[in-house]
C-alpha cells in the first residue's frame, strides 16, 4: 500500500481545485468535500502507520524530473517511521481542525474560499512529509508558506491582519534564503539532493566537515525561520491574526513544526557536523526561554499560545541539536496534539466572549464545562503532569539535556515559567469572577461540531504520550530512532525534578491568580523594568523597525530619489535627443530623399509630357513623318 | 521632241507626289480615296511605261495595272462603303473627329 502513499497529499490539492472552480457557491459541500478528503488521508495514514508498525523498514519512490549533466532534480516519496508518524499528527490535526471550523467559521461570507485554502496547505504540508530530496521539500515548504500567508491575511479587511500576513511571509523568506544556500552547498558537495544519499555522504565523510556544518547551519537557518526561531520569531504572534482554528493548524500543530522535522530529517548533517549542532541547541533553549519569559506577561490569549508554540518549538530544536532524535520528534508528536487543543480551546472561548483579552475574561468554567476540561487537561500536558502525554515528551527533553548543565537548568527554568503562564491563563480565563458582566453574560458553549474535536483531541493530550512510556519494551524510541533503536531508560531523579518544577510553576499561579495571596500588580511594580521588557517582548519588534526596516527604508528612499533624479534624467535626456535626431532625421527624409524621388519622377513627367505633343493620334501627321523621313534619307543619299 | 521613258517617269512621280500630298493633308475621307486612286495611277503609268520601253515583246506590265485598276475599284468599293458608314453614325467624315479609337 505504501506505493499509493501520494494519494495522501493528491486529494486535498483535488479538493482544493474542485472547492475553488466548481463547488465555491455551495458552502456545504465545499467544506463536505475538504473534510471529506482528509478523512480518506487520515484512514490511509493509519493504514500506513499499522503498516509501518509492523515492518520498520525504508520504502522510496524516485522518479528523474528535470536532469542535468551533473546532477538531477528528482520528485519521489520517503516513507519510513517519522514520515508516517508526521502524516498521522497531520491528517489527524487537520481532519479536526477542518470539523471545528464548521463551527467557527460558520457565517463567514468566504467560508468555501477558507476550506479551498486549508486544503491546499494540507497538501502541502502532507507533501513537505512525504517528499525524499531537499529540492521538492523546498517546493512544499514555499507552498506552505504561501498558504499561511493566505491564511494570516484570510481577514484581509483588518490592516493588521494583512500586514501579519506580509510580516510573516517576508521574516520566513529571510530563514529561507538561508536554507536554499545549504540546499546549494549540498548539491555542490554530494552532487545529489536525495536524502538517503546526502545523509550517506555526510556519514561516510566525504562531504568535508566545515562544508557539512555550513551545509547544516544554513538548512537550520530555513527552519529558524519556519518554526519561529530566535532571531525570527517575530512573525508568530503576529500570525494569530488568522482565524483561531489556522492557528490552531498551522501555527502551532503542523506547520512551524516543519522546521524541526527538517532539522530531524537531516539529523545525519548534525550528528556529523557537531558545530552545527552545538549551534542548532543554542538557538533552540534561546528561543524557549526568551519566548516563555514573554508569555509570562502577555494578556492576549492567543498570543500567550503563540509564545508557548515558539517556546516549545524551541525545546524540540534544541533536543534535536542535542542529538536527541526521538525527544524531539516526540515532543514534536504531543505537542501537535495539545497545543492544538489549546489553540481550539482559545478559539472557544474567543468566540463566546467576543475578545481575545484575559483581563476581561473570568468565571467562565461554569458556563463552558466542556472547553473548560479540554484547556485545563491540555495545560497540565504542557505543564508536564504525569501521566499525559506533555510529562513524557519532556522527561525526554529533558533526558537529552544531560551532559550539558546549562542546558538542563534553563529546560527545566522554561518548564517553570510554561506551568505557571499556562495556569496564569486558566485562572484569569476559567476562575474567579467575571470581569466583564456583559461578555459573561452572553457566552454560552460551542456548537457540537466545536466541542467535538475538542474532546478527540483531549483524549489524544492525555494519551498521545504513553507510547513512549520507558517501561515499554516497544516503545515510541524503538519506532522512530536515528541510527539505531534505543530502549528508553527510566531516570526516575529527572522524572520527579521535572514534576515538582513544573507543580511549583502551577503552584506559584495558583497563589498570584487564584488565592491572590500574592499581588500580580505589586509584582509588576516591584520588577518594573523587567516587566515592561518582557511586556513588550524584549523590544524585538522596536529593534528590528529600528536596526533593519528604517534604514532599508530609508536607504530604498534614498535609491528612489538617485533613481528619479539621476537615472530618469539621463533615460529622458536619451529620450529627448532620439526625438530631436529623429526630427533631423524627418526632414532629411522629407526634403532629400523624397525629394530625389519625387524629383526624378517629375523630371521623367515633363520630359513625357514635352514628347507627347508628338503623339497625336493623327495618322495622316505619322505619315507625313514617314514620307519626310524617305525623303530626308533619299537626300542624303543623293547627296 | 521623242517622249522617252523619263518623261513617263517624271509625269508619274509627279502625280504621285501629289496623291501623296493629298493623302497628307486632306481631312475629308473621300479626299483621302481620291488621292490614293492618283497614287495608284501613278504606279499603274510606271508599270505600263517600263513593259513599253524595257520589255516591248511581253504584256506583262500591262496585266499587271490591270489587276491594280480592278483591286483599286475593289478597294474604292469597300472604302467608300466604310466612308457611307462612319458617316451615317458620325454624320462627319472628317478624319480628326472621327476618335472614337484613340486613347
């Protein structure tokens, strides 16, 4: 079955052709057809996975599409444990996010144009999972981009909605010209941008070491900037601009997790270039502490999410720059599953109370049980409670952390801080009292087609995790592994840090937001300048407008007048002195050459008309002529 | 004075010259005939005038302005009968109106 695999990827691209020119009136069956498209990738995948469960080995299809002398652009499928483990987390995301929107979207005058579009990205991202070369993996890492920017901007009628679209199209783009340089460094050394023969290459070290860690560097760079990296974070929260469930989507489950499996996928370059690496864990506990600081302070809800992702993002790149192939792509796995929840969990309430801010929320637990329990069940996930599934991905996270002090402390700082933002949120939100009376007062629970997603993807938060439980004899690591499968090994000491940690940081919520015994405000004075850094998330905003846009700006301004006034001078000046020569030119031909011509032709006129007179028609005159021309002749003989 | 061939010769270069001059110059059709009629009695004395004084035993100069004169009646027939008609359809037979051919 695995020789069908592009059928996953196939019919959400058909679904979005036949949403966009046929069915784009009928709302119905638009969205019928969408959901209906990725239920059928969803079931095959699981196919796939049952199928891969039982036989662990590689399965390639490659075709030649474009061949040079020196090398060949191919198109083909990978299919091996992490491709289908990635095709399950998509389709599921996906095929629930796509029902949820039923709901939420419901009433938005481009509600088939919204499907169209989600089909599309889920094409995409299912070909970014499947694809075996660098070359067609970039192909579908532009196509998701494109459909995130379509997405963010889905509301274009808000200014800032467009603008969110264009800044995380142009922040991703800088991330992406990084990862076509290594995409070319690796064609240049390994001639070849099939993965197995790259990664063969890079193991058998014929690739050089410096050029592998620039190779790797650069392809990290493209992920930077897909998963929301330091330095390129900033697009992110920018991005909750979109609807909720897009978000919830692309914005957290599936997309920015592109990033981290490409560095996944091209493990063989950093475990072979430990540079690149080393540089690849850095960026990566950067992010999550810097981003998690940020979401301590936040009072957008979905912004609060959208540092979390960053945040949690960063600990699966780090793991991964660590070396720890299975941690990562793990947590990769749960975090899809929960931080999605969340994200719908969010778009529940936002569409109860009509705001996305948590100051004016509150006391909202009695009114929505459901979404309520869902939040609350996918908080203590990321929190890292055991038994659900967050607790085990971050034991591995932080397993992978040993060896590198620094690194396991600020793992285990930003496991604090997401604990205590998380319950932040659900205090302000779901505790206490109402601090707007008229927004309690009109929410209500989602429709079913709402909550019903929320509970599926409730139970997978709890339960996503348990494969890779180290008790298992079977467990996730001896499924999805780099080089060689490893049994997990319980490390009983980091299992109980890492839940008292994360139990402090619930703790420490508990006693700001719920008991108060501890004043947020007098907090927020006492630390004044670290509050407002963080409150205005580092300043990264200010500073990039302040280091990169205003002098590009002002350096593209100044271009502008070196080109009107220098360059449209000259090319007028040319133009101006074609049309004078041209004039010149125009008169010569009027006065000279037609002239001459017209000249020779009258000349030739005259000349007939003066021979013409001869011409009379007279018979008896050319007679005439005859007999005087015997006679003259017969004198001249005579004479 | 003995009349001698050049006597002949010059009465029918004469008359010649001026049925030439007729035809030349005279604008009325039936003019024109009458002058060609002069041209051919012209030829017709040389004719008989050579056969008298170069060849006296034969009679063929004779004969032969015989057949001139009967093609010339000929001739003047169907010329005339030409003239009647561009006349009837002109009612002009002066040569210079009658254009009908020229460009």
């Amino acid at each position: 079955m695995r020789e069908f695999s592009w059928i996953i990827p196939l019919l959400p691209l058909l679904s979005f052709l036949v949403i966009l020119l046929f069915t784009r009136e009928n709302r119905k069956l638009s969205s019928a057809i969408s959901i209906g498209a990725i239920t059928i990738g969803f079931i095959y995948a699981i196919g796939l996975l049952i199928r891969q469960l039982g036989d662990n080995s590689e399965f390639e299809m490659r075709f030649a599409w474009a061949v040079f002398p020196t090398m060949s652009l191919e198109v083909g499928i990978l299919i091996d444990s992490l491709t289908t483990m990635m095709l399950v987390v998509v389709t599921t995301v996906s095929m629930l996010v796509q029902i949820y929107s039923l709901g939420y979207m419901h009433g938005d005058p481009r509600f088939s144009r919204y499907f169209a579009y989600l089909s599309l990205f889920t094409f995409s991202m299912l070909g970014l999972v499947l694809a075996n070369n660098f070359f067609l993996v970039f192909i579908f890492w532009e196509l998701v981009g494109l459909t995130s920017y379509l997405l963010i901007g889905f509301w274009f009628e808000k200014k800032s909605a467009s603008d969110a679209g264009k800044k995380a199209f142009i922040t991703t783009r800088i991330g992406d010209m990084g990862f076509i340089v290594g995409i070319l460094l690796l064609s240049i050394y390994a001639g070849t941008l099939n993965y197995k023969e790259v990664f063969a290459q890079a193991a058998g070290g014929v690739i050089p070491t410096a050029a592998l860690s620039l190779a790797g560097v650069f392809i990290f760079c493209g992920a930077v900037g897909k998963s929301a990296q330091f330095p390129l974070h900033v697009w992110l929260p920018d991005a909750m601009e979109g609807p909720t469930p897009v978000s919830a989507l692309i914005h957290a489950a599936t997309m920015v997790a592109a990033g981290v499996y490409l560095v996944a996928r091209s493990m063989a370059i950093y475990a072979n270039a430990p540079t690149a690496g080393m540089v690849v864990a850095t960026i990566g506990i950067i992010t999550a502490v810097l981003a998690a600081s940020i979401a301590l302070v936040q009072n957008d809800i979905k912004r609060i999410l959208a540092y979390s992702t960053v945040s949690q993002l960063g600990y699966m790149i780090m793991a991964l720059g660590l070396g720890s192939f299975t941690a990562g792509t793990l947590h990769l796995l749960t975090h899809a599953f929960f931080k999605a929840l969340l994200f719908l969990c969010a778009g529940s309430v936002i569409h109860a109370v009509h705001t996305q801010d948590i100051q004016f929320m509150g006391g909202l637990r009695g009114k929505m049980k459901i979404t309520f329990w869902a939040m609350f069940i996918a908080s203590l996930s990321i929190a890292g409670i055991p038994p659900l599934s967050g607790f085990w991905s971050k034991d591995e996270i932080v397993t992978s952390t040993m060896g590198h002090p620094v690194f396991m402390v600020l793992t285990l700082l930003v496991a604090f801080m997401t604990a205590f933002y998380m319950f932040r949120l659900i205090f302000l939100t779901f505790f206490g009292t109402p601090r707007d009376q008229h927004a309690y007062d009109h929410a209500h629970e989602s429709p079913r087609t709402m909550t019903m997603p929320l509970q599926i993807l409730m139970v997978l938060s709890i339960c996503a995790g348990w494969v890779a439980i180290p008790w298992l004899k079977e467990g996730y690591s001896m499924f999805v592994y780099f080089h060689e499968p490893e049994a997990a090994q319980p490390h009983y000491l980091i299992m109980l840090v890492s839940s008292v940690v994360a139990l402090s940081g619930i703790g420490l919520a508990y006693l700001v937001y719920y008991k108060r015994s501890i004043s947020a405000d007098a907090l927020a004075t006492k630390f004044k300048p670290l509050y407002t850094t963080l409150y205005n998330k580092w300043y990264f905003d200010e500073i990039y407008d302040r280091v990169l846009i205003k002098p590009v700006l002002a350096l593209t301004s100044g271009l502008w007048t070196f080109d009107n006034g220098v360059i449209d001078w000259v090319v007028n000046f040319f133009g101006k002195f074609t049309v004078w020569v041209s004039d010149v030119k125009q008169w010569f031909d009027v006065h000279i050459v037609d002239g001459a011509v017209n000249g020779l032709g009258y000349t030739v006129w005259s000349f007939g008309a003066l021979i013409r007179q001869v011409q009379t028609g007279r018979v008896q005159l050319y007679g005439f002529f005859i007999v005087f021309g015997i006679v003259v002749m017969l004198l001249i003989k005579v004479v | 004075m003995e009349i001698s061939l050049a006597h002949y010769l010059a009465l029918a270069a004469i008359l010649f010259g001026i049925g030439m001059f007729g035809v030349l110059t005279r604008r009325n059709a039936v003019g024109i005939l009458m002058s060609i009629e002069l041209m051919f009695n012209a030829v017709n004395i040389n004719l008989v005038a050579f056969n008298r004084f170069v060849t006296p035993a034969d009679f063929t100069g004779q004969i032969f302005s015989i057949f001139v004169i009967v093609v010339a009646a000929a001739e003047a027939t169907v010329g005339l009968a030409i003239v009647l008609l561009i006349y009837r359809n002109f009612r002009d037979i002066f040569v210079d109106n009658i254009n009908l051919m020229k460009w």
